[in-house]
C-alpha cells in the first residue's frame, strides 16, 4: 500500500508481484467409460466420473474384474492394464448393465448369484450333510476356479454368514420370515437368471448421457486421455470425439474385435473392411487408433484371453509422459507392453502391411524377438487427410492440448483486469517464463528461445476495438518436436583402392 510520507528521510515501499508463475497442467489423467459389475458396483457411483489412483481402489468401489457372455467386460481389464503400464490417475463412469438378477430356489432358501452366470459359466450350489433336524447344513458354492465351502451353517444365521464370508452368493428368504429347517433332500443346482438376458451388446443409449453438457464428466476439471475400452460403434465413437474437443483431451480408440492385419486370417482386413469404409470416425484431430487386440493372461480363468488394446496403450501414453514429457511420441522400442503374451494372431503382421496401416493411420502394435510387444505407430485419426499436416502426429497434437489446458487454468488472473500494457507486459512475462522452462526441457524444435516459440501480447494484438469490446488477445505458438519415424540408412562401397 502507499506510503504516507510525514519527515524527511527513506521510506521503504513493497511492491506486488505482477507476473504470475503457470504451473504445468497434468498430461495424463484418463477417462475409461463402460459397464462395471453388474452386481458388485456401488449404485452411488453408475453414470457418475469416479477418481481413482489404483485398481484395488478401483475394485472396492467396482467389483473388480468380472466375464460375461451377456455384457461387454472390457473394463475393468482396461483399468488394470492402465495401472501395470504406468497410469496413475483415473476417472471411471460405469454404465448401469441392469442385467437380471441370477438366483434358484432350495426350499425356503433363495441363493443370489454375486457373479455373472451364462450357460458356460454357471454357478453350482450344493447343499448337504444335514444335521439335528435339518437345522444345520454344509454349503458349497463353485463358480469358474473358485470354490467356497461352509461347515454346519445354521439356516437362522444363513443370511448373514454369508453376507459376511461369501463372495459368491447371497441368502434370503422370500417368504418373509426365517425357516426353522433346510430343504430335507440333499440338493445340486446351478444358478439362472429370473428372465433371460440378450447376448453382449454395446447400446448407443448408454454412452449417450455420459457425453452431455453439464454431465458428471463434463464438470471434470482437466482430462488428457479417453478409453471406451472394446467399443468400436461409429455413432458412440463420433460422440466421443466431439466431447473430447470440447474438453481439449485424447481419445484412444479400439479396433473391432473381429478386424485382421490383412484379411487372410479371421475377418476384413482393418483397412479395407473398416478405414476405407468409413466405420471409424476420421475428422477429428484428438484421436488415435490402435490395432489389433492384444493376448493377455485372464486372472479369472487362468487363462490367456484377447483384450483391447486402449487400456494398455493410455498407460503406455502415461508412462511417457512421466519418462521422457508429453512431446515426445508414446511408441518406439521403449514403450515395452506389460502384462502381454503377445498380439492376437489375426494381428500378425509383416513390414509391409504395418506400412499400409501407418499410411492408413492405424497405429501398429508389433511384437520383436528383442523387444517384446510394442507400440509401433504415433499418428492421428486425421494423418492421411493433407488438410491436417499440422495434426498429424500425436504427440504434436497432444503438445498443443497440454498447452492449452496449462494457459486456460493459470490465466483467470486476467479477467476484469485493466486492458492496458502493464497487463499485456504482465502477460507475456508469465507465459515466456512457462515456455521457457519447457524449451529448457527439450520440447520444442530450435537452439534458442527465440526460434523455439514465440508470445506476443500487446498493441499489435489487442486493438482499441478489442479493449472496447472487453478482449484481450494472446498469441503462443510453437515448434512441435516431430517423431523420426523413417530412419534412412546409406551405404556406399569404395572401390579401386589400393592393395597393399
């Protein structure tokens, strides 16, 4: 505040800071949206964007891993994969499956199943070795790999025995009150569903609120990177996109399950039977497409199952993220895929045909006796079209995301302020500093500051039509460091030299 002057001598006046320090806006906060446990999700949560930091986190408030002829699961495999390749934040919005309760009737004694059942995979219950008048009974309950057995349970207790011990099935009583006796008859049945559910399917509808202004994801204040994990459905993926500009972030998006390398194995070729035909959206520049689906140990059955690739790969972008910065493209001999056996073999592919998917924007995911399983591809949705040159590669177009979204969260200070120079010096200074510490760290193409980037905010930006109309104009602008992605090799042999 001003000094109020009274004697002669030396007064010491403090200055306010007018330039403001931009702290770095996270890269890597990731959005994975689908069906979660249809009967171990917390209702609290359907529809709503959860923050977690872990997948046992995410398995008290999910239910953890689950399988299902009747609903997609490619969830909860995708947010475990995230977390093994190096993500560390994430946002879930499960979709309510509603799927039928699964439960058979012994006698007075209704059994819920707490797991999904289909015909291939029930679940057995037995009841056996009654004792004193059939008040006590052992139960045994079985479902894929999984066995639990029950010593000599009380009909009275078996409620809560099994609210407590059991995570395979719950009791109840449908008459309303407690028998005094088991069934009398040594019984083996298998859990079915009350009414008959339809195969998996991904419904439109679903995804649909998830994607609305004013929803729960929309309130989220900064996320970098989307998954609908197993989704290949062009009208929910457009959706997807178009929310993803709103927000500034990624989408890393799935091939179809059924889509080959190059048609000879399994189904149509993913560039014939599902780029050229326009199945996959390919106007927007915040998204990227990555094929095919990968082989990965199933803890459920013990065995290897294929997943989708986008669980994997948005760990993969966190993880370089964290290493190396987020100009730096998430592919190479570096980004070794965790927690993979290997590609599905309709997958396989030669040199050449990765060539014709990298022409095609289709990110290649390889395996090298060397190397392991790699992502071997780092352009956009919208590499092929000449009208998005500047967008081309992913780390380019995530470069300008993260720069965005850092300005647009440090810069409310400026609102309401005097329009005058000191504000527009006040300006420049803040964002050449937050440059400056990025250059510093390799991420823009130039030897100086000067041929690295550029911030201009003054009379040549802001005019006195501008300050009449309340605006104040900022321009930044960068040399995006560029993926080497063809390395060129000569070779020349020297002849007629002399022989000793």
């Amino acid at each position: 505040m001003p000094v109020t002057t009274s004697y002669p001598g030396i007064y010491i006046e403090e200055l306010p800071n007018t330039s403001r320090t931009i702290a770095a806006a996270p890269t890597s906060n990731t959005v994975f949206i689908g069906y979660s446990h249809p009967y171990k999700t917390k209702s609290e949560h359907f529809g709503k964007a959860v923050q977690i930091f872990s997948f046992a986190e995410y398995e008290r408030e999910f239910g953890g891993l689950f399988r299902s002829a009747h609903l997609f699961s490619d969830l909860p495999y995708a947010v475990q994969n995230f977390f093994l390749n190096g993500g560390s934040v994430a946002f879930i919005v499960a979709l309510n499956p509603d799927l039928p309760e699964a439960r058979v009737d012994f006698g007075p004694v209704r059994f819920t199943a707490l797991e999904p059942v289909d015909d291939v995979t029930p679940l057995r219950i037995t009841l056996g070795n009654f004792q004193d008048s059939n008040t006590l009974a052992d139960l045994t309950f079985t479902y894929r790999t999984r066995t639990e057995t029950f010593r000599r349970v009380p009909i009275a207790n078996l409620v809560t025995t099994l609210a407590n011990g059991s995570a395979l099935v719950r009791a109840s009583f449908p008459g309303g009150t407690t028998p005094t006796a088991y069934a009398t008859a040594k019984r083996t049945d298998t859990v079915s569903y009350a009414s008959t559910p339809s195969p998996a399917a991904v419904d439109p509808l679903d995804f649909t609120p998830v994607f609305q202004e004013d929803s729960s994801l929309d309130k989220v204040d900064v996320i970098n990177l989307m998954t609908l994990p197993g989704v290949s459905s062009f009208g929910v993926l457009s959706e997807a996109l178009a929310f993803c500009e709103r927000k500034r972030a990624f989408l890393i998006m799935d091939p179809p399950a059924e889509a080959s390398a190059d048609g000879t194995v399994g189904g149509p070729a993913i560039v014939s039977g599902f780029i050229d035909t326009g199945v996959i959206p390919r106007s927007s520049p915040n998204g990227a497409l990555y094929f095919p689906y990968l082989v990965s140990p199933d803890p459920l059955t013990g065995q290897a199952a294929a997943f989708p690739p986008s669980g994997f790969i948005a760990g993969i972008y966190a993880r370089t993220d964290t290493n190396r910065g987020v100009w730096k493209a998430p592919a190479g001999l570096e980004t070794t895929v965790n927690n993979v056996l290997g590609v599905v073999e309709t997958g396989r592919m030669t040199d050449m045909r990765a060539g014709v998917l990298n022409t095609a924007a289709v990110n290649a995911i390889r395996t090298f006796p060397a190397s392991g399983t790699v992502v071997f591809g780092a352009r956009t949705l919208v590499a092929a079209n000449t009208a998005f040159q500047q967008w081309k590669y992913v780390p380019v177009r995530r470069m300008a995301l993260f720069i965005e979204q850092t300005l647009y969260a440090n810069l409310g200070w400026v609102v309401f302020e005097p329009n005058a120079d000191p504000l527009w010096v006040a300006i420049r200074t803040s964002i050449e500093a937050f440059m400056l510490s990025l250059f510093r760290q390799g991420a823009f193409f130039g030897t100086t500051p000067t041929e690295a980037f550029l911030v201009k905010c003054d009379a040549t930006t802001t005019t006195q039509t501008d300050i009449d109309n309340g605006r104040v104009n900022i321009l930044v602008g960068f040399r995006p460091l560029k993926p080497a992605e063809f390395v060129i090799i000569q070779i020349a042999q020297l002849a007629g030299q002399a022989q000793s």
